[in-house]
C-alpha cells in the first residue's frame, strides 16, 4: 500500500531532474524493505493421542534390568486429508528442565500405539541427564505421522512427565570377596576394567580353594553371587549364593562381565608371558629377518576385554624360510618354538609352552606359502594355539 501511495502522488509531481530521480528510487527500495514478509504456516491440530504412563515415578533396579520398567499408550491419531491415509508414531524422550535441548533420537513406533522400555534401557537414557541415584523429571513425547502423497500434515504431539531415579550401570571398581576353605579367612581383590565403560573386569591373583561373591562398593549390597555355572544374579538384599573355586592353587585370571548380554564370572589360567604383553617375531621366513624385537616384529593383543590373552602379527612371510616367536630381549631368552623342526603353521597349529633353547633344541616353523598373513597365538593354558590366516 505504501508503495501505490507514493506512485500515485508522483502523477501529481513535476519532471525530475535525473538525480532526483535517483533519490526517490532508493526511497521505493527502502520502503519495500520495510514490508513486513508474509509466511505460509502450517495448520496445527489438537491432540488427539493423549499420551499416558504407567507410572508416574519409578527408581529403576539393576536386578531386573531386563524387565519392563514404564509402557506408554496413547490413542489413535487421525488424518485430516483422508480417512484412508496410515499413521504412524514416532517417539522420544528430553529432560523436562532442558526442553529443545538434549533429545533422545526418535523410536519408530510404526502404527502399535505403545512402547515399553526395560530398566536397563532407560536406565541409558536417563543416564545423559542425571548421576546414578539423583532423580530426574523426564517428558516422553510421542508424534503422529500422517502419510499422505499428496498433502504434507503438520505432526500432532502429545507428551506426558515422569520421575526416574537411575542406578550405577558401571561402577568403576569390583571387589572380589574370598572365603578360604580351610582356614576361614576372608580377603578381597578389586577388579578393574581394562577399558572402561566396557562393564567387563578383570585382576590375576593366587588362587587356593575358596567360595567367593562380587561388591560394587565396599559394602555388603549390592553384590553379585551365582545364579547357573558362570552366570551371575544381582542380589541388593539377603543371603549372597556363592561361587565355588575347587582348583589346584596357583595364579588365575577373573573375568566378570556385567553385561546382559553375558553376566558370567570365569576364573581363566592365562599363560604368564616372562614380559607382560612382549611377544616378537623374527627369522628369514617373514620380513622382519633375523633380528630381535624389532618395533615391526611385535605382536598386538587383539582379544577383546573378555578374551585378553589373544595376540596377534600381520606381515609378509616366505615359503620356505623360517621364525620362531621371541618373549625377551635377546637370543638367549625364551621362546615359542615349532612343536616339531619345520612344522607349518598353515596346517599345524600346536603351540607347546616356551622354553630356552637349550632346553629343547632351536626349532623353528617353516611357512608353505608367501604372502601377508596373520599369525595369532592363544594363551589359554588349557587350550594353547595359533592360527596362519591370509590377512585381510
């Protein structure tokens, strides 16, 4: 309107000399500048979900993490192009105190007009927002999707609030409370996790015939006893069932893995290396040659947190030549040598305990082929061997 007003006074205007003319443009450009822009918004509908909790506050339990802990339902969305279009649901979650910040990512819901989380899983979320123990206020919302091909439907939303109280998933210790059985005495070892945030830890300690449970803290609760063979339960309260060592005495290796996938105890006997972690290769049946502990002959462990006892070389080997794997720092040292003179790791794959040379003569393995490969040791006690795969 500005604009046609100030036309239609220029009809009334005399000529204008060009700089004049200049002038009144620049002003036009101005005043349409100052027109406030029109946006198409999208038409809102009323909820028609009406999103509801089973529960208005919970503290979830590590013991039945497993288990249900809240469902949400809601009602059926409609679509207001047609009777026929499907919807479907989407769903998340954000702290009520940060909402626009902090959203969980959306669950798929498809056309089910419920989801149900277990105490583990929204133990996960609820994680990002608040320590273990401390409550927090949380909102699910839940979105309606109207599909349609040919009109786009601005979501319905519908959210309801809860207070959830979250438990320690990972605490950063174990310890291992040992009962001798024949003396009575009771002793602790902590466990720690060799990467942490992983729920799997480990110590190597002697072991002589006991009964033993797990404490997260240095407590009696919560504690880990056994429920089946290795497999653990979580026990926040009572009597503790315990586990049974009736081996020989001597160093093992605790491996408790507190994951649901897993949560088991194993008490393994690890081959102990003369360095910790030290293994190298050499001879003129690889490319490293004859040469000892090179940075390129070393092996890698390559087992995960619960298999720490795998290690690993990829390298180029000859046909025809021959290596032997050293633990030291020299010749004299000791070694894994070939069960057999010339054994081929590509079809032989015993591993004998290491030993010095002159305790058993410089046997050596002799590789078929050529090629990259990876050679990988296994260092069970009860089950030592190698494998000699092309490497990938």
């Amino acid at each position: 309107m500005r604009i046609k007003n100030i036309i239609r006074r220029m009809r009334n205007l005399s000529p204008l000399p060009w700089g004049g003319v200049g002038v009144l443009l620049a002003l036009l450009s101005l005043t349409a500048c100052n027109e406030d822009p029109e946006y198409y918004e999208l038409k809102t509908y009323p909820d028609e979900m009406h999103i509801r909790s089973s529960v208005e506050e919970i503290t979830l339990n590590k013991g039945i993490a497993s288990e249900g802990a809240v469902t949400f339902t809601w009602d059926k969305a409609t679509s207001p192009v047609s009777p026929d279009d499907v919807v479907t649901y989407k769903f998340r979650f954000y702290a009520s105190s940060t909402k626009n910040e902090n959203y969980t990512d959306y669950y798929d819901c498809g056309t089910d007009q419920q989801i149900t989380f277990t105490h583990d899983e929204l133990n996960s979320i609820v994680a990002r927002w608040a320590l273990p123990g401390q409550p927090v206020r949380i909102t699910a919302q839940v979105l309606s999707i109207v599909n349609n091909e040919s009109k786009y439907v601005k979501p319905e939303s519908s959210t309801v609030e809860l207070t959830v109280t979250g438990y320690e998933k990972y605490p950063q210790y174990l310890y291992m409370v040992m009962t001798d059985e024949e003396t009575g005495n009771i002793t602790t070892q902590r466990l720690e996790q060799r990467q942490l945030g992983t729920g799997v830890y480990e110590v190597t300690t002697n072991m002589s015939p006991c009964t033993y449970h797990f404490t997260t803290t240095g407590d009696e609760y919560p504690a880990y006893g056994q429920a089946e063979g290795e497999t653990m339960t979580y026990i926040t309260e009572g009597s503790i069932p315990e586990f049974t060592y009736s081996g020989l005495i001597g160093t093992r290796t605790i491996i408790v893995d507190t994951n649901e996938d897993y949560n088991d105890c194993r008490v393994l006997e690890i081959v102990k290396l003369p360095t910790d972690g030290l293994l190298w290769i050499a001879g003129n049946g690889c490319s490293v040659g004859w040469n000892t502990n090179t940075a390129a002959g070393r092996f890698t462990m390559t087992g995960d947190v619960r298999s720490p006892y795998i290690y690993s070389w990829t390298g180029e080997f000859i046909a025809g030549g021959e290596f032997k794997i050293g633990l030291g720092a020299g010749w004299g040292d000791n070694f894994f040598f070939a069960p057999e003179a010339n054994a081929d790791p590509l079809t032989d794959n015993r591993l004998l305990m290491y030993r010095t040379e002159g305790s058993g003569g410089d046997l050596k393995w002799v590789p078929s082929v050529s090629g990259r490969y990876t050679l990988t040791v296994y260092l069970k006690a009860d089950d030592m061997h190698l494998t000699f795969e092309p490497a990938q």
